[in-house]
C-alpha cells in the first residue's frame, strides 16, 4: 500500500481501516460498508485518497478529498 490516503482492505472475516504505509489497523468493522463510512470520514478530515479494495486485495475503487491532480471535466 504505497498510495497516500486511507485503504479499505479485507481481514479475517472483516475489513479494517489503515493508513498507508502502516502495517496496524486504523480501525476494524464487520462489513466493507462500515469501513469505507469510517474511511470517507478519515479522509475528507484529512483532505487525502481513499482506496477500497475488493476481497482479493486489489483495489477497486479511489475516492479523492483532497487536492485532486486529476480533476473530472465539465
């Protein structure tokens, strides 16, 4: 997880919070529902990436609440 921001990712039988580049949880939840909640929260107080990840760890999604390089147009 070299991406900047907040990383929603599978663990055991839940899904936990982490900040990139950390190996311990920012918090843990029991669906992805309530880790990308907690992980849009982290992020847009601290105007950063979040990346949500699928059950093989890949990432599926990116959300940017921060200073986006590459904004939509129109």
């Amino acid at each position: 997880m070299s991406r900047q921001g907040q990383h929603v990712v599978p663990k055991g039988n839940g899904w936990v919070v982490r900040k990139a580049g950390s190996t311990r949880a920012t918090s843990t939840h029991a669906t992805q529902r309530e880790a990308i909640d907690a992980a849009r929260k982290i992020a847009m107080n601290q105007k950063t990436e979040m990346y949500i990840h699928g059950t093989d760890g890949r990432i599926r999604e990116r959300n940017s609440y921060g200073n986006d390089p590459h904004p939509p147009r129109g």
